[in-house]
C-alpha cells in the first residue's frame, strides 16, 4: 500500500496554465518554430499499392528556381539501421503500400516543395497486392505477442462444452472500422543539422515522447544520444499517433543533414497523414456467451481477426478486456493477424480497450435481451470478486457503483419501453460498461531545483493537450507541501532528465511519481530553507509500485438515441459517463479528457470509417471533408462524473489515468440504444443510415 499525499493542490479546480498562450496563439507548434532561412520538405508518394520503382527522373524537380534538393533511394544516404521498415525511408527501390514515400523534394517556400514533387516523375512495377481483410483470410496466423507484450491467445475451461449445455447462448460476429486519428495539429518536424554545434541535430518534433523520439532517431541514424535533441514544448493532439515517430521525422532529418547549417520544415498535409503516421486496425469479433437461467455467466469468448503491414507488425490487443471483465468459469480470447499490402497501423486512443469493448458489450445487451433481465442488473449479477485473468484482488473495483450512479442519473429505471415513438422519432435507451488498465511506465526520472525563489520541477514529459503543464505542478507541490504557486514545471525537451511516453493513460502517473520522489527527497535533504542551486533527482523505479493487486479504471455509459422513422437521422440527446478512476488531480482537466474520449466513442459509433478501396489499396475519403467526426451539434447533453475513489495501491497520487477510459463502452452503448428503439441490432460499426432505414416501422 503507497501512502498517499495529502491533498493540497491535487483536487483543486485549476485553470491550466498553458492555455493563456493557446487561446492568444503564443503557444509554438513543431512547423511554426522559429528558425532563419528554413526551407522546405515535400514528400513525393508513391502511387502503386505494391511494386518496385524502375525509374525516377527528378531533373524537372530540379530545374525548377528555387529547388535545393531532390533526394530519392538512389542518392538518399544510408541508414545505421533499418530493422524497422517503417524508419528505412529511401533506401530501396521497393513499394510495400500505396502513399510509401518514394522521394522527398528540399526548396526554399513550401508551394515550391509541393511544385518540385509534382515533377518528379516515377515509373513503377506494379505486382498484385492484397489489402482486404476478411475473416476467411488463407494467410492468416498467431502473433506471438499482442501489444505490448500481452499472451497472444488465453483459454481456461471449456468454452463449447459451457455453450452446449447453457440455458442461453449468444453467438454473433462484430466488427468495428479502420480509424484514423485526426488531431488538429498535422504531423510535423523541423529539423536542424549543424555538425559544428556542440549538438549536431535538433528536432522540434510534435511528439508525445521527446526520449523516445530521440532514441529512434539515434538508432536509425547512429547517432549517439549527446548528439540529438527534441523539443516540444506543446502538441496541437495526438491520440496515440503521436506516441511513436513515424516516417516523416526521418525524411525531415535525412533532409536536414543533405543541407548542413540549415533548418528544413516538413508539415504532412491530412490526405499523407491518411498513409504515413497510422491508424486503428479493423477488427472482426466473433464472441461466444453463454449463461444459466439466473444470467450468470457461463461461458465468454472473443476470437478476433485484424490486420497489420507486411513491413512492420502492429498486433492490436483486442480481446484482451474479455479475459477480466466478467465473472466465468469457461474463457478464452484469440487473436489472428492478416499480414497485407497496407500501411502500418499503430496506436490510437485506447489501443485494445476501445475496439475491444465492442462486441462484448453489445453481446451482453443481446443476453440481457434473450434473458429478460435489465442490462445493467445483468452486469451487475457478473461482477468478479477478483481479478478473472490473474486471481488477483482488485486494488479498486467500482463498476457496480458507476452502474448504479450512472443509472439514476440518466433516469434509468423510467427509460421508455423498446419502441417508443414520440412523433417522427424512436427512442431508445443503452447502456455499456468501460474499463482501462491503470498503468505506470518502468522509467522516468525528475529533478527538482531551487531558483530564484522557486521551486522548479524538470522532467522530459510531453502535453500533448491532456494538461501536463497543469496538473504536475499540482502534484509537485503537495510532495514538496508548498503552495503551487510557488513550483515551475519544465517539460518537452531531452535536455530535461528522461521521461517515458505520453500514452497508455499512464503519464500522470508515471511522471507525477517520479516528481514525488525527487520532491520528498529535496525536502528531506535541504529542509524548508533551501538555497539557490540546491538540486535532487528521483526516479520512478525507486517509486513503491504494487503488483500484487489488478488496478484498472471503470466506468458506465448511457445513451440516448433518437431515430427518425421518415429518414432514419440519428440524434444523441444524452450522452452520460460515470467512472470510477482514482482520485481526480484536477477536475477541469479531468472532464475535458472524458468529455473528449466520450465524443470520439460516439464519432466512432456513427461517423468515423476509414473507406478502404482494395483496387487501389488506399484510403478512399483521406481528408476531413469526407472523414467524417463528431462535433458539438451531434450531441445534446453531455456530462461526466466520477466518484471519489481513493486508490492506495496505484500510485502515490492516488490516480489511475483518464485520457482513455472515456472513449472505451461508448460504440456499444450507442448501438445498444439503437436497438431499443428501432428494434434493428447493428453489429458492424459505424451506425449509418442505410442501417437503419430500410428495416425502420
């Protein structure tokens, strides 16, 4: 058990500190980075699904006034490392997936960027590809891990015998999209090469991670660490895309040591963002339930399909909420990759949770439904004493609570019977529970100094909009138990001691405990009057971390949902989130990031798709003129809450992660609502109008 620190600054309602500089336009962004005389990167794209490159003429590209550099596989310089396929940019003449970067034009202003890659001109050997995921699939096979590092396939019991033999069974197949994350901040890199500075390579990066960034870069380049520096003091969104470089981060510094002395911008425009910086797989679920009279379970199983790049795996851990969520004495959960001719997927908010949360909770609506019982009861009635994978005890498990919360206060026990109809409207009523595992990262370490009269906290973290800038300086202040105003927090730059990636809803705390660690350690070693120049460092690892308890977050989802019998238009009055996730550093920080994920859960329940065009093997609706996403005119009321949870064991803040859970449970929820007033059960997200309207009354 972590004792945990006493509330001063944490649970206070503050307004964060780097939204002055947001809202003025202060705020610097990776392309905006003031550099003298930068110029300018343009990818040229390759226009094949999946080949080899038998010509590349360039000379056009470089007759045109004002074109420095056109770089291809064939001057381009060779990398120390290409074991990741996706970092080796020029290096072969080889094409994996339609948008592959084939080539990268240097000119003075961007419109001559763009003007030099529209002159290269580039012949190919087009082969067959293939890019269509299905379920049938001849190459499919068995990761050996999922990510990270999860058992590929778990089973316990015996998942048929339970379904022969059960009162009710529910045996369907759901699937849910390819999504991409579309933060208002595009991809961007501005890169310095300067082999006669003390550091040779600066990159303002848009990142969530500046020491993981720097460390790619480094590998791919041989560079040694001293060598390297990322800054990133704000980031413009992320959602997971932002978590791992990608591509375009060595095409700015491969661009950059072609023209030494000189900074190069390189901004990927949305439609390239559609290729080259990931996306969430498609899945394809196939679910068992089974379940005895009294709608205990007796049986779940999720057996999952999904693709990833033949150039790099990417195995998303799908099934993985399946294997915790619900008591049952029968288990299993699989999981099947296609290895296809199409760009890498990666992380996207909630990787594993949130496409993994779907079908589950949809399946248990249709159990509730077959049963007759309340979908809430019935969650209720499998709520596991301990942790089902592992038998561990839960450090904190309020699902029950959020359940019960959330019902009365969505009004939940007077929801109107399946079918309502008020005028041209259905109206119906859902319900789906969220989890996310609460995670703490093996590294980060912070230092705290006094200056000038301030505590100043330095720690290469990343806010990628999430409120770092906000919610550490709280944190730091109760361990070092002085006013917040009186501590600076420095974050966005290796030149501050090394922090672990801004994801997996584990920044807080990962980066808060190891601020509590130096914290403690300064007050002990300098006393309440230290002197300028007094300095400590602490590292999380020397944090006490508890393994001996299951930690997630939980939390309940109600929707309502409106259908119009005449044109099958869906509308989301209500949408109502409580959860269970530790205690809250900052409540304004906190309901913006549930307030987020709940939006992009009912983005992917009726908007978001990535249209995949096998012929050509791309992204049909690559832009946001046709990728469609939610926004505040497609949902009325909207409201998150949470309860007071003080958990011991996660962490010394108390604090289980909020970026992630909100988006988790929401799909189904709204799908589960659907039902109820359409009569229609849709298993294949999103939920569209040609869905709905012709089996509509």
């Amino acid at each position: 058990m972590t004792e945990l620190l006493e509330p001063r600054a944490i649970g206070r309602d503050t307004v964060r500190r780097d939204g002055e500089a947001k809202v003025r336009g202060t705020a610097t962004y990776a392309i905006e980075t003031p550099v003298q005389h930068p110029a300018y990167v343009h990818p040229v794209q390759a226009t094949v699904p999946l080949g080899r490159i038998t010509g590349i003429d360039t000379s056009a590209a470089e007759a045109i006034e004002g074109v420095v550099a056109v770089l291809t596989h064939e001057n381009a310089e060779r990398l120390a490392s290409t074991d990741d396929r996706e970092f080796a940019v020029l290096q072969s003449d080889e094409v994996a997936f339609r948008g592959q970067v084939v080539a990268v034009v240097v000119a003075e202003t961007s419109e001559l960027a763009r003007q030099g890659a529209d002159a290269v001109e580039v012949t190919y050997a087009e082969q067959p590809h293939d890019s269509a995921l299905r379920v049938d699939h001849p190459d499919l096979y068995k990761p050996e891990k999922i990510n990270p590092s999860f058992e590929t396939d778990t089973a316990e019991g015996d998942v048929a015998a339970a379904m022969a033999t059960a009162h009710v069974t529910v045996e369907e197949t759901y699937s849910t999209a390819m999504y991409h994350n579309n933060p208002l901040e595009m991809h961007a890199t501005t890169a310095l090469w300067d082999p006669s500075a003390e550091v040779p390579l600066t990159l303002w990066d848009s990142t969530q991670g500046v020491h993981p960034d720097r460390a790619a870069v480094c590998e791919v380049f041989g560079l040694e660490q001293e060598q390297v520096r990322v800054i990133c003091p704000f980031v413009g969104g992320g959602f997971g895309s932002k978590g791992t470089p990608h591509a375009h981060v060595f095409l700015a510094t491969m661009a950059a040591r072609a023209v030494p002395g000189r900074p190069v911008k390189l901004g990927l425009t949305r439609q390239q963002m559609f290729s080259l910086v990931g996306y969430r797989t498609p899945t394809i679920q196939r679910m068992q339930l089974a379940a005895d009279r009294t709608g205990r379970l007796q049986a779940i199983a999720i057996d999952v399909v999904e693709q990833t790049s033949r150039i790099k795996e990417f195995a998303e851990q799908t099934g993985v909420p399946t294997r915790m969520m619900y008591a049952s004495p029968n288990r299993r959960t699989t999981h099947r990759l296609a290895a296809l001719d199409v760009p890498v997927p990666s992380w996207m908010r909630a990787p594993g949770e949130c496409p993994g949360m779907f079908g589950p909770e949809v399946a248990m609506d249709e159990l509730a439904e077959r049963l007759g019982i309340d979908p809430v009861e019935l969650r209720i009635r499998n709520e596991p004493e301990r942790d089902p994978e592992t038998g561990k005890p839960w450090s904190s498990r309020n699902l029950v609570q959020c359940l019960r919360e959330g019902a009365e206060r969505f009004g939940w026990a007077d929801r109107p019977p399946a079918g309502h109809r008020e005028g041209a409207w259905l109206v119906g009523t859902g319900v789906a529970s969220s989890v996310y595992p609460t995670m703490r990262q093996a590294t980060s370490t912070a230092r705290i100094r006094y200056e000038d009269g301030r505590y100043v906290a330095e720690i290469g973290a990343a806010d990628l909009g999430t409120g770092a800038w906000t919610v550490l300086p709280q944190i730091a202040a109760d361990a070092l138990d002085v006013d917040e105003g009186d501590v600076e927090v420095r974050i966005g730059d290796t030149r501050y001691p090394i922090a672990s990636v801004a994801g997996g809803s584990s920044g807080t705390n990962t980066w808060g405990s190891a601020l509590t660690v130096a914290a403690r350690e300064f007050r002990t070693k300098f006393g309440r009057s230290p002197a300028d120049g007094d300095e400590v460092s602490g590292d999380v690892d020397q944090a006490s971390k508890d393994d001996a308890h299951a930690a997630y977050a939980f939390g309940a989802q109600f929707v309502e949902v409106r259908v119009n019998v005449d044109t099958g238009e869906l509308r989301v009055p209500r949408l109502y989130g409580v959860f269970g996730a530790g205690r809250i550093i900052n409540p304004r920080t906190a309901r913006s990031q549930l307030l987020g994920g709940m939006t992009m859960g009912l983005s992917m329940a009726l908007h978001e798709n990535s249209v995949w065009d096998t012929r050509l093997g791309q992204v049909a609706n690559h832009d946001l003129a046709e990728y469609h996403v939610t926004v505040n005119a497609d949902v009325g009321d909207m409201q998150a809450h949470w309860l007071d949870e003080h958990d011991p064991y996660v962490n010394v803040m108390g604090s289980k992660g909020i970026g992630e859970i909100g988006i988790t449970g929401t799909a189904a929820a709204v799908v589960n609502a659907v039902h109820r007033a359409t009569g229609i059960r849709i298993r294949d997200l999103p939920v569209t109008l040609d869905k709905v309207l012709t089996a509509l009354p």
